[in-house]
C-alpha cells in the first residue's frame, strides 16, 4: 500500500490479517521524515507481533515486551523534556506533512504510536533549532538516537528475537536502584 503522497507502507497486510477484538483507525500526521520512516516501515509489522505474544498462552517475551514498552515510554517523555528548550518557531507547510494510515489492534500498539507521535513533535522543535542556528544537524540526530536505541531494543526482541539483558525492573534491581 502506499500513502497519498506516495511512500510505501510496508506490512499493512500482516496488521489487517489479524482479528483484534478491538481496533482503532486513526492517520497519523507528522512532521519528521524519521518518525514516517519507522513507523511505515515497522509499526505494521511489530504490532501484530506484539499482539500475538501478548495474546499466547505461553510466549517468554511477554515481560520484556511490556517492559520495553514502558521503556519507551520513558524514552519519549525524556526526549519531550530535553527538547523544551527550544521553540517551534516556524509555520509548518501543510504539504510537507506525512500522512500514514494507521490500525492499532491493542493498547500496546497505542502506546507504541503515542511515543511516537511525541517524538514527532518534539523533532518539529528540534528542525526548528537546526535553521534557526541554535543547533547544529548532527546534534539533532543525536538527540533522536537516544530514543531511536530504545525502540531498537524493542524492535530487536519482537522481529529476532533476540533475548534481552533483562526488563527495566530486573536491571533495576541487580543494580540496587528503586
């Protein structure tokens, strides 16, 4: 499938075949060419993925995604706190917006989109800085990296299974920190 503007959306057929009690159909609109990227490139696929191991009687991933889940919702809030301090100081142009159809099939999914619909916001402010000087472009991508790890953990478990070093709260407590 592709968006009005012509990018691929990638998996959109995986998150339709599943049978979601419950679904919601939203578009997101967004202001950074990353946040589109990831989401028409992942969301799709990640999703019903986490759906179905969520939903499994018996799937080890099930603690680590939850965890993950709420990794990244730290993750968003921090970037969103870290980026206060610059200013949307321009218009948006409406047509350079990003328009992407999206189905959320659990509240785990919409926890995954709301993060990014906070980032998004928050790299509008950061372009922001890039023209107005106050910030220089590898400073930005930077600053979107530390989020972009986070996801990557989550993406890394769900598509590849590749077992994790512990949930948040594991690691917390062989640390000793509450």
């Amino acid at each position: 499938m592709l968006t009005a503007e012509g990018r691929v959306i990638k998996n959109l057929s995986k998150a339709e075949s599943i049978d979601a009690p419950r679904e919601f159909r939203t578009e997101a609109v967004l202001h950074s060419w990353e946040c589109d990227r990831i989401l028409r490139r992942d969301f799709h696929l990640l999703t019903p993925k986490i759906f179905k191991a969520l939903n499994a009687r018996d799937d080890w991933r099930k603690p680590h995604i939850r965890s993950m889940l709420k990794d990244i919702q730290l993750a968003a809030e921090t970037f969103e706190a870290n980026c206060r301090p610059w200013a949307i100081t321009r218009k948006y142009d409406e047509g350079q917006l990003r328009r992407l159809p999206i189905r959320i099939i659990c509240a785990e999914a919409n926890w995954l989109y709301q993060a990014f619909l906070t980032v998004d916001q928050c790299m509008l402010r950061l372009s922001c800085a890039v023209v107005d000087g106050k910030m220089s472009l590898d400073q930005r991508r930077q600053m979107f990296r530390a989020f972009e790890v986070v996801y990557a953990d989550l993406k890394g478990l769900v598509i590849h299974n590749r077992q994790p070093a512990g949930t948040a709260d594991q690691l917390a407590s062989q640390l000793g920190v509450e």
